[in-house]
C-alpha cells in the first residue's frame, strides 16, 4: 500500500486544479515546477546536489546520534548489518564488500526512488509550498513540513519509522519532516523546479537505511533519536540552516560596505 498512498499527494493536486482552476495543463505544469526548466544549469546542480548532501545529512546524523551516546556503531566487522542478512549469504562475501555495495548503491537507488517521490513532491513542494508563500518562506517551508509530517500519521500508527505507533510517534515525525522538509522547501525555492526536491527525496529514502548499516548489534538504535528522522538528524538540520543564516548575514554585511563608503565619501 505504501507506494500507492505516497500518489496520494499528486492525485489530491490534480483533483484541485480540475475542481479549482480552468487554467491550461501547460500553464500548471509550469507553477508546479515540472516543466519547462526555468533554470536548468541550476536545476541541475541543485538536483545532483541533493542526491549527494541528503544521504550526507543522514551519515551525518547517524554520527551526531552517535557522539551523543544515542546510537552505537561497529564500523569494523558492521555487526547490526551482519545480523540481518540471511544465513545463506553470510560468509559468502565479504561484509566490507556488502557495505561497499550498499553505498555505491545509494546515488542510483535515489533515482529509482525518485519515481515513487514525485508522487508526493508534485503535492507538497509542487502545490503546497508556492500556495504558502505569500505567508513568506520561511512559514511556507515549514508548514509545508508539518503537512508532510501529519500526512504520514495512518503509516505511524500503524508501528513504521519510529515504532511509536501512537501520538508520541506522530509528533516525532511531524519533527522529522519539518526538519528535512526544510532542506528540500529551500532546494524548491531556490530553483523554482521540483526535480532536486524528487531525487532529493529519493536519495534520502535510499539512505534511510544507513543507522542499521552501521550501528552495532549489540545495541539496536533507537530511531527515535538516530534513525534518519531523529533527533540526530534534527540537530544536523539546525546546524546547516544556521550556518546559511550567518553566511547570508555576512554576505550582506560585506555587500552593503561599498554602499556606506560612497555614501560618506558624497
């Protein structure tokens, strides 16, 4: 069922311009950021971008879970991945050469996923996010996220992500969403199309495995606080819009300088 609900979002946006608006399909393919590319130099950029910095944010999220003690890895004899693999493959290959294969798999999994997530991006940063905009970005990425996030609530209490099925579990991926929602609200914006937002989708379900990977089986993690919607990757999120915030602060800083200076030279 899980690959026909994540159409959902497309379907309740072409229900919306069919009842709503008597627009050309032309014209909404264009709002929704589908086509044609309005900047595609960046679009692809952005797009080859994501497919590499969501799994990054996954890794380094795991990591962060990590240095907080919320998650132990075995990054020598990769334990918890050993556990699960059937007993006919184990010690047939090499764990380090699975491992290998696992990642290398990442960037190429992430567009085949991708297909699955356009389902879901035409709905919320295809739709969604630009009708929020008038509120400004930042509200609109974020509201966005929570959309996203409450969307999942049937998928959580039904025991998927968190193992949480109950509110607890739907709080925290209303958190989760709005954390990674943030990063792909932005990916939208900044390229008015929705591709680096899909295959950044996709690359991030693709790495959404990576905790059990590299964690230790001795000590199964907790997904609440390192799985690739945890509190670990929260605190990675945080810290790169943070780090943007300053960069653009000081980038305007260093812009409006030559301004004052002919300003007081006059």
């Amino acid at each position: 069922m899980l690959p026909v609900m994540m159409f959902t979002p497309s379907l309740a946006t072409v229900l919306t311009v069919l009842l709503l608006d008597r627009g050309s399909w032309r014209s909404w393919l264009r709002h929704l950021g589908v086509w044609p590319v309005s900047m595609p130099r960046r679009t692809a950029l952005l797009t080859a971008g994501a497919i590499i910095a969501l799994p990054l944010t996954v890794a380094a999220g795991v990591a962060t879970s990590a240095a907080f003690g919320f998650v132990r890895l075995d990054l020598a004899e990769f334990s918890g991945f050993a556990a699960t693999l059937p007993r006919s493959m184990q010690g047939e290959v090499s764990i380090h050469t699975l491992v290998v294969v696992q990642l290398v798999m990442i960037p190429f999994a992430a567009i085949v996923n991708g297909l699955l997530a356009f389902g879901e991006e035409i709905g919320w940063r295809g739709w969604l996010l630009p009708a929020l905009q008038p509120l400004g970005n930042w509200p609109a990425v974020l509201l966005t996220g929570v959309a996203w996030g409450i969307w999942h609530t049937p998928l959580i209490l039904l025991g998927y992500n968190f193992d949480r099925p109950d509110a607890s579990g739907v709080l925290l991926m209303v958190a989760g969403c709005v954390a990674v929602g943030s990063l792909m609200g932005w990916l939208r914006i900044w390229s008015g199309s929705i591709w680096p937002c899909v295959f950044g989708h996709g690359a991030f379900n693709a790495a959404g495995g990576l905790v059990f990977l590299l964690s230790s089986a001795d000590a199964p993690p907790d997904l609440a606080l390192a799985g690739p919607l945890g509190v670990g990757t929260w605190v990675v999120v945080l810290l790169l819009v943070a780090a943007a915030l300053v960069a653009r602060r000081v980038r305007n800083a260093r812009s409006s300088v030559p301004v004052a200076a002919e300003s007081r030279r006059t």
